[in-house]
C-alpha cells in the first residue's frame, strides 16, 4: 500500500504496532510492561522504508484473553505512549484493519485530522462475534472520515452487520504491482505453488491429499507451500505418510519478495481457501504471469471476474480433496490454449495496479488536490 500510494504525496510515516504476545503470571506482565514504558521513548528508532517513507515500529505488549476490542485499546494505548502523548501531526491518517488501525488511528490523531480506514481482515466475523468488539467497531464506522472494504463481498458483510453506517463503506482493492512478470512463459503445470498461512482456514490440508493423488498421476509434479502455521509439522508428516515427503517443500514464511520469485519461478498457484475477503496471492499470481487454480471463497471470484478462465481454474469450496485434483486436471487439458495470462494481467493491472489504487485513495484523502497536502 505505501509503495502504491506514497508517490505524489508528502511526507508519509508508517506506524507499525505490533502484538508482543506474553504468557507469564500477571505480576511478571506488569513488570515487562512497566520496563517496556520506561524503554519505549529510547529504543523508537525510525527506519526508512519503501517510495521515501518512514517507518516506525512500535512493540505493544499483549496477553491471550484479550479480545479484539482489547487488543484495540492496547494498540492505540501504546501508540500514544510512543507519541508522548502528542497526536500524529498528520492531516491525513490512513489505518489498516477496522479496530486494531482504525481506532488506534483516531484516538491518536490530531482533532482537525481526515482519518480513512481499509478492511481486509478475514476473521471478520470473528471480530463481529464479541461484543464489545463490535460496539467498538461501530465507533470506528462513525467517527471516522472514510471506510473502505478491499471488496464488495466484504463490503456488504459489514453494511448488513452495520446498516446505518452502510452508505460510508465503500470498496477500494488492494494495491498489487504488475511490474515483475515472469521472464519466459510458463511451459507446463508441474511445479505447484502456495502461499500462505498454514491454517485449516487455507485449505492446505485438502491441497496436499489432492497433489498427492495428481503426483500418482505424474511424479514430475512438485508442490512448494510457503507459509507459517499451526498445520506446518502436521503436513510434514502427512506428505510422509503419502509417500510425496521428497516431492514436497516448506520453507516457511517468506517476505514479500521472495514470495513474488516463487510465484515467477513455479508454474501453478493453487490457493483452495475457504473463506477470503480478497485473496492479494491470487492477483499476485497473475501479476507474475502465472496461472492460478483457486476456490470461489469470496474475494477470488469478484477480483477474477470476467476473466476466470484466462487466468486460470476456478473451482467450488468442498471439503474434498478431489475437487482440487478435478480442477487441476480440467486447467491441464486446456493448457495453455485455453488460457490467456496476457490478458488477464492487463484486466487485473487496470483493476489492481499502483496507479489505480493510488488514484482512488488520493481522490479520497484530498479531493482534486493532485500534489498531496502534507504527510500523515
């Protein structure tokens, strides 16, 4: 987001906090935390980051019974402690995720500031669940100056769960660069890719069962799954127990351009998620000139609209492995003239891009002013 929309702009500052979960008694909290406030005002160091922004990280000690509305006003806590108790001296402040950036955001900013916030959390429903969290929620929806939801789909969850706020939410995509492609077209469907959390939410379970049932098929398949997540060790010993253990690889979280030479260096992404509010791996995909097999899970089929088969397979969310494995023989058969990854890219560019998002955000946060007006 900020390499898409901080070009054209003033100076822009990136205020990262961060979750220190702790799990010690209460006594031993309370001290951390008490060493973390004496610490924090000589240990900020700003550090610079993409497009000539600042970025400033700030730890937030946390515990696990927090709720979301908690882990809020932990948030926004922490921030003013790191601030010194004086407001983000920006006009404009642009937070991430309804409560943990939303109202951290406005009750550190200054009072005549424009504050917009972007959902894209999946565990939305999760938040709306707790109450508190969702009373929260409200207040963001009503004090702040702009709402965006990544897509319409998400957009319309939260207008039915706030419908007197519905007419403030408003879609905006995630921003996804398009100008890394590949260096040379993808020539078969043999070396499989996913990128992610490695969660039950993910689908990768059933992913697995399905490679190995194609790799009986055809033991040049190979399946790379880059992520992080309570299933990692589980999946190890399942591709064990298939017998695909050697054809299998997790080399764990990858930073985001390593994922994108993964994503050029594979020939298939396969993202069979069961629930997604946008789906930024699958774009991502295709952005690399890469074809893609992914689940209607929400997001995937409102971003690919139009062009689902140029950019790959779309299959429904099941709970059976061999869905995934259908889907891929399906892609495999009509590969590659069945596809057109050319035009998908330049459908998804003009819809995602840099230049479009940024567009619409600058429009957003200062009207017909093109050069900006001052950092946030």
């Amino acid at each position: 987001m900020v390499e898409a929309t901080a070009p054209g702009c003033g100076d822009v500052t990136v205020y990262h906090t961060e979750a220190w979960l702790m799990r010690e008694p209460a006594a031993q909290v309370e001290a951390a935390r008490a060493a973390h406030r004496r610490l924090l005002p000589v240990a900020l160091r700003p550090q610079p980051a993409v497009a000539g922004a600042r970025l400033l990280r700030v730890p937030v000690p946390t515990v696990p019974e927090y709720t979301f509305a908690d882990l809020a006003r932990e948030h926004a806590r922490w921030l003013r402690e790191a601030l010194r108790g004086e407001p983000v001296p920006a006009p404009v402040v642009h937070a991430h995720v309804g409560l943990r950036g939303g109202w951290t955001a406005l009750e550190n900013a200054r009072p005549d500031a424009r504050v917009f916030v972007t959902e894209h959390a999946s565990f939305i429903d999760k938040v709306l669940d707790q109450p508190d969290s969702r009373a929260l929620y409200a207040q963001v929806l009503d004090r702040c100056t702009g709402f965006f939801a990544v897509t319409d789909v998400l957009r319309d969850k939260l207008a039915a769960a706030f419908p007197d706020a519905a007419g403030k939410i408003e879609t905006i995509p995630n921003p996804v660069s398009f100008e890394a492609p590949r260096a040379r077209p993808v020539a078969e469907l043999r070396r499989w890719l996913y990128v992610g959390a490695l969660v039950e939410r993910k689908g990768v379970e059933l992913l697995l069962e399905a490679f190995a049932a194609c790799r009986a098929e055809d033991p040049a398949l190979t399946l790379t799954m880059a992520g992080a997540g309570v299933l990692g060790a589980r999946l190890a010993a399942r591709a064990a127990e298939l017998g695909v253990a050697d054809a299998v690889s997790f080399p764990g979280a990858v930073a985001p351009d390593e994922a994108a030479r993964l994503m050029r260096d594979h020939d298939l992404l396969v993202h069979p998620a069961r629930w997604e509010t946008f789906g930024v791996t699958v774009i991502e995909a295709v952005a690399a000139g890469t074809p893609v097999l992914v689940t209607r899970c929400g997001g995937p089929e409102r971003t690919l609209a139009g062009i689902e088969d140029a950019a790959g397979e779309m299959i429904d969310v099941e709970d059976d492995p061999g869905s995934i494995a259908a889907g891929y023989r399906r892609l495999r058969d009509r590969f590659p003239d069945g596809l057109d990854l050319p035009k998908a890219r330049a459908v998804l560019d003009e819809r995602f891009g840099y230049g479009a998002v940024a567009g619409a955000h600058h429009r957003h946060w200062f009207g017909e002013d093109p050069d900006g007006g001052g950092g946030r």
